[in-house]
C-alpha cells in the first residue's frame, strides 16, 4: 500500500524507544488484576446501551478529577462554605467551568446508572451467575445518589440546608437508634454536618463505592472512544447552556424560597410532602424498593433472557419505572397559587398519592401485556414476510471524502479552540464551557471518521450481489482483522463471519488466547477471545442467541 | 478415619479440634471488642454537658427570677463553647422565655420559665417568641409554625402536621438557687428526655 501523508496509522509502525516502552508496560499488565479482562475498543460504531456501566464509570472519573480540583478551594467550614463555593465559581480562573462539569457530570451520573440497571433489568442480563454484578450494582446505584446528595448538601445553600435538615430528620426517626446514629455520624450541629457530609462526599462513599466497583465490573469491558467523548461533551454543553446557580446562603433568619431537591431525589420528596410519618415515608419505602430491586435476580425464574419472554418481571420492572416517572414529577409540582398558604401547596394529599400510586400497577401490568402482544405480533408478521435484504444500508464513504471531512473537522476544532479561549477573556464562561463540548463532540466526530476510515481500508472490496447467503466470502485479509469487524454486531443481524466463529468455539478456547487478548486491545483478535470467553462459559446450552447477548451483557 | 470423628454436637462432647477452633473465634472477638468503645470518637463531645450552667443572657449577665421581665424572651447560647463562629450556630440557641401572666408567669420561682431550641422542627429556621397582645406565642418566620410556650407543642403551620415527636420543641429543664440565679440541669438529649435540637421530644403527659 502507498503510504499518503493523511495515513496518520501510519507513524504507529515504526517502534521508537518510546513506543517499545509503552509496549514493554502493557505487557507487564499481564502479571496484575487486570489480566482477567477482556478489554475492546470497538473498531465501528457500537450502541452505547451496552456499555453504560463503563460510561458510568468514566463519568465517576470525570467526577473525581474535577472533584479533587474543588477540594483545593472549597472550604467545609460554617461560615465560609457558601461563600468559597461563590468564590470558586465567580473568582477563580476556571473554576465555574470546573464546579459547573462536576455539578451536570454529577446529574449524569445518576441517569446514566439508572439506564444503565434499566436496561440490565429488562434484558435479564442479571441472569447466568450475574447476580453478584446486579447486587453490587444496586449498592452502587445507591451510594451513588449519597455521594450526589451529599455534594450538593455541603455548598449550604437554602436547599442544601433544606436537605440536610431532611437527612438528619431522617435519621432521627429511625426507631431507637435514630438519634444516636444521628448523633454519631452526622454530629450535633451545622458545623459538624458540614464537615462531615464533605468527608463522606469526598472520602468514605467514593472509596466504598471503588471498592464495590471492583467486584462490580465484569470480564468484558467496552472502551468506546468516540462514545465516552460524546457524553463528556454532552455533559459540558449542558453546562454552558443550563449553568448551576449558587442558591442563596443559607440564613435561618431568613425564610427561605421554595426549593425542591435534585431530580434524583424528587420522587422520595413527593412522599415526604404527604406528611405522613417520616420513618415509613422517608426510610420504609425506599428501603423496600432498594430491597426488591436486590431480591430481583433470585425472584426471576425464567428461563429465557428478552423482556418478552419474562412478562411479570417485565411488568414489575414498567410499574417501578412509571411510579418513579408519577413520584418524580410529583415532587417538583409545586401549586402555583400563590393565593393560598404554602402549606397548601406544598402538602400532597396522600389519600390521592397513593391512590395514583395503586392505580399504576394495573395500568402498567396492562401495559406490558400489550406491549409483549404487540411485539410478538411484529416478531411473527416479519417472519411471515420474506427478509429485507437491504434494512439499514450502511453509509459508504469514498475514502477521499473521508478526508476531506476529517480536515474539515481538525480546522474546525481549531476554530472553536480560538473562540473558547476568547469567549474566557470576554468573561463569557458558559459560552466557553459551551464550546469547549462542542470541540468534545466535534472530536468523538473525528475519532468515528478516522476509525471509519481504517475500518474501509482494511475492509474486502465490496461482493458482487449473490441471491442467497454467501457462507465463505473470499477473503483477501488475514482473518484477525475481519474479526475485529464482528466485535460490535448486534445479535439482531449476525452476518457471516460471525457464524463462521460459532463454528469454531473450541479452536478459540483452545488457543489460551487469554493474555495474548489483553494486549490486543481491539486491534487483532480480541473478537476471537471474547467468543472464546463465552463459550467457555456456556457450552452446554442450546439458547445460542440468548446467551450470546448474554455474553454481550457483560460489557460494561 | 474421617468417617470414625465424632460429630461436635453428638452426646453433649466436643472435639479438642472443635474446641480449639471455637477459642480462636472467640480470641478474635476479645481482640477487637475494645474498639466498641472508640465509637464515642464520633460524636461530638461539646454536646454533653455534666454539670449545670448559667442562663447566660445576651448582655453576659445570669438570669434571676427577680430581674426577668414577665411575658419577655432572649436566646441564649447553650453549650457555649470558646468558638464565637461555633457560639453563631443555630443548633445552640435557645430561647429563653418567662410565660405572660395568664399563663403563670407572675409565680416567683422556677415554673413560670421555659426554655426551647429556637430551631424550628419544619426546615430549621429560627423561631422566636412574640410577646404582643393576641400573639403570645413562638413564631417562625419561614412557613408559618406557631409554637404554644407552655409546652413547647406546634399548634399550627407544617411542624404542627408533623407526627410526635417531631411536633414539640426540645426542652431544657431550669432550676434556681436561694438568689434566685436560673441553672440549666444537665440535658439529655433523646427524644424520651430533653429532645433532640431540630427533631423534637415526646410530649410527656
């Protein structure tokens, strides 16, 4: 192959001393924990619900980066915590763009974690010895809505304090060890909450949360490029368009405005707001769904994995999510009246919640039933119809116009690197912290073209059409680099090469391909080893298409 | 020779190994059984009080019964520490009320006094007593609560929807010496006794 100037593989061929130490390094990585993972970097483009644990993950990163930044000049004192988080944000050279990452990262999160387990739980991929994962994954999910609670409860703003009061009261209403564990954990006063939420949240719940993590992650971990600098992107934009306010200073003087709390923790504050009594609304209820959602993997007999197959845990699974839809938005509402008294508008009837919170689970039992009947049927008229051959047509670029849109991009970028740095000069914050996510996505943009483009080139030239199934394409390139092009299919639409593999599970197993695997890091013949994986792992079983989503569940 | 090992429980006897084994868990729950008491590291000291202590008024001075105004109040700051931004928190004050006539505060002793956590038991605002004709009564400025001096109970506004104990204000006890000085008795901070400051105490009847 001539080698261009824009063949930008190209320079990883020579191995500098450099490039032989990177590489001495990564080999070493065989001898320590990480060996037991299969780790991909998917060579096209890979749906994100797969691997939203590892984005979870990566946003924790992001978190504890801009978190440890934060720490240099938040102050977890009395009377100056409001005041050096104004400070941060008004004063310091970067710090709104720092507090406003960690503030919408933070929201992220939570929502990336919950899709993350909604999705688990509908492909029942808690299944085939995945409870440990489900399990630690709850605790997680857990500890991850404390550490973001106690974040936003140590800027002590007036909603800071409002949610700190509840924690407290919270924990008082514990029965007989409430108020010592108050006492214990919380201390006695504001200062000592303060001072103790900041070293939960920057200590005690990331360490415990890190040391689940490990338990948590799977063998089979997906690193989507691309991916991970959309959502970083995403997160940044969002923080350009929508920026944190501070809130006021918390002044018990003072009465304070109307606040709700996060999103996250809505739908609990709309039971609160039913003044029922606050042990069972505040701790009972939501310890009951922490435990149903624990007690989930053990609960579901099915035998099959699709949420079509498993129509009580499916419904079981709609009714929680529609109660946390009705409950969430409950707890924002607040009547607009302002004729009445705010006790009026604050108080939620319970008799009506919990009416509404009944009625949602025949709706959503029926619901499901549709929803499974209705997909059934799609699934039995596509049988009946003879296969589209064409579905989504892939988009197939000339390689020059690759080009041309990579350039395109990088001068791109090199404007938006010109405007962030003077939209900071011109004290345009947000705008900058807008288009530094732009340039993030602008480069996830860039790094799929350029990932595109590599894959073109190592790709057969296109088949002549052929009216049936070609079972054995003639393949120019050695099979490795095909396999890399299997990795990512989804189960919907296996094509040829991947049937190939599942001829040969034993040749792969039997390789002993599991360090080789490490290294390859995507590039050869991860594929190989990851089929090998699961077939290791499930060679009995006749559910072939199941178990290989199974086996896709595990990523991330 | 597995299967000839009597089993542990069987006729009341058991195996020196059993034995053995039984007196290293047991070793090994001695070893850490001091650390229970390192628990008292975690909450803070400067809430317990052993001895009595001055009503200390915002001018320095020590209540007396003799000088107290009827139907008056002051916040007092109670534990005191040496920390004036400490001495600022809303956790320690404390107001300080004598009762209006009618509801006995012209008796010259102890019993016309009433000492209550000024934060409120809703969101923790600071409530305070009004001593104006028709009003009489604690108010907090926030949402509204209204708190009854004689006992400490919410009568109306959200802390008075919120189920016992968090509907009556946590309590100091009083006392007074032969000059008539007011004491605060040590507190015990529990819902059964003196409350527990921005949760509450249980009424007792």
């Amino acid at each position: 192959m001539v080698m261009e100037w824009w063949d930008l593989g190209a320079t990883l061929k020579s191995e500098n001393s450099l490039v032989q130490f990177c590489k001495w390094v990564y080999e070493g990585v065989d001898r320590t924990i990480f060996m037991g993972m299969k780790f991909t970097i998917p060579s096209r483009f890979v749906s994100p619900l797969g691997f939203l644990g590892m984005l979870t993950f990566v946003i924790f990163i992001i978190l504890g980066i801009t978190g440890a930044l934060l720490m240099l000049w938040y102050e977890p004192i009395l009377d100056r915590a409001w005041d050096s988080v104004e400070r941060i944000n008004d004063t310091i050279p970067f710090g709104f763009h720092l507090r406003n990452i960690h503030y919408h990262a933070s929201n992220a999160m939570v929502m990336v974690a919950l899709l993350h387990m909604y999705y688990q739980y509908f492909s029942g991929r808690y299944k085939i010895r995945n409870e440990i994962l489900w399990v630690t994954g709850i605790i997680l999910g857990v500890l991850t809505i404390l550490e973001a609670f106690t974040g936003y409860d140590i800027i002590f703003s007036e909603r800071a304090e409002l949610a700190i009061s509840i924690a407290a009261s919270l924990t008082n209403s514990i029965p007989v060890l409430g108020p010592d564990m108050r006492e214990a954990f919380f201390g006695g006063g504001f200062s000592d909450f303060i001072l103790r939420f900041y070293s939960f949240h920057v200590f005690w719940l990331p360490i415990a949360m890190l040391g689940l993590m490990v338990v948590h992650f799977p063998r089979f971990l997906v690193f989507d490029v691309p991916m991970v600098m959309a959502f970083a992107g995403a997160i940044m934009i969002t923080g350009g368009v929508f920026p944190v306010d501070l809130g006021l200073k918390f002044d018990p003087n003072v009465p304070p405005g109307i606040t709700v709390p996060e999103w996250y923790l809505t739908g609990l504050y709309a039971f609160l707001r039913t003044m029922y009594d606050k042990f069972v609304t505040g701790v009972l209820w939501p310890g009951l769904f922490i435990f149903t959602l624990l007690i989930i993997p053990f609960v579901d007999r099915y035998k099959k994995f699709s949420w079509k197959d498993r129509p009580i845990i499916t419904a079981v699974g709609i009714t929680s999510l529609a109660q946390i839809i009705v409950t969430t938005y409950w707890g924002f509402y607040i009547d607009p009246d302002i004729q009445k008294s705010l006790l009026e508008r604050l108080v939620i009837d319970p008799i009506f919640f919990y009416i509404v919170m009944v009625l949602l689970v025949p709706l959503s039992f029926g619901f499901t039933y549709m929803m499974i009947k209705l997909a059934k049927n799609a699934e039995s008229k596509a049988k009946a119809q003879p296969k589209k051959t064409t579905g989504k047509g892939p988009i197939n670029l000339p390689a020059k116009w690759v080009y041309i849109i990579f350039i395109g991009l990088l001068i791109f970028q090199i404007y938006l690197n010109i405007s962030a740095y003077y939209a900071v000069l011109s004290g345009m914050n947000n705008f900058s912290l807008f288009i530094i996510g732009l340039m993030m996505l602008v480069f996830a943009g860039m790094f799929h073209i350029y990932r595109h483009g590599r894959a073109m080139e190592k790709a057969p030239p296109p088949l002549p059409p052929k009216p049936a199934i070609q079972p054995k394409a003639p393949s120019p390139l050695p099979q490795t680099s095909r396999a890399v092009y299997t990795v990512e299919q989804t189960v919907e639409k296996p094509l040829a090469p991947q049937q190939e593999q599942r001829a040969r599970p034993s040749l792969a197993s039997s390789q002993n391909t599991k360090s080789s695997s490490i290294r390859s890091g995507g590039q050869t013949d991860s594929s190989a080893s990851r089929e090998a994986g699961t077939s290791q792992e499930i060679v009995s079983s006749a559910e072939i298409d199941d178990l290989d989503k199974a086996g896709n569940a595990r990523e991330g | 020779m597995m299967s000839q090992q009597t089993p542990p429980n069987l006729g009341g006897k058991v195996s020196r190994r059993d034995f053995l084994k039984l007196m290293a868990a047991a070793g090994t729950v001695l070893t850490f059984i001091p650390f229970v008491d390192w628990g008292k590291f975690l909450p803070n000291p400067t809430g317990q009080v052993s001895a009595r202590a001055k009503v200390e008024l915002p001018d320095g001075s020590q209540a007396n019964l003799s000088s107290f105004p009827v139907n008056h109040s002051e916040a007092v700051i109670y534990p005191k520490t040496d920390d004036p931004a400490l001495n600022k928190e809303a956790f320690r004050t404390w107001q300080f009320i004598r009762l209006p006539e009618e509801l006995g505060g012209n008796n010259n002793d102890i019993s016309s006094f009433r000492m209550y956590s000024m934060v409120c038991l809703h969101l923790w605002c600071l409530w305070k007593y009004w001593p104006e004709p028709g009003r009489k009564r604690g108010e907090c400025p926030c949402h509204g609560s209204l708190y009854d001096p004689l006992t400490g109970m919410a009568f109306a506004g959200p802390a008075s929807l919120q189920s016992p104990p968090s509907n009556v204000l946590p309590m100091l006890d009083l006392e007074s010496d032969q000059s008539g000085a007011i004491w605060i008795k040590p507190p015990n901070w529990s819902p059964n006794g003196n409350g527990v400051v921005g949760f509450g105490r249980y009424l007792k009847e």
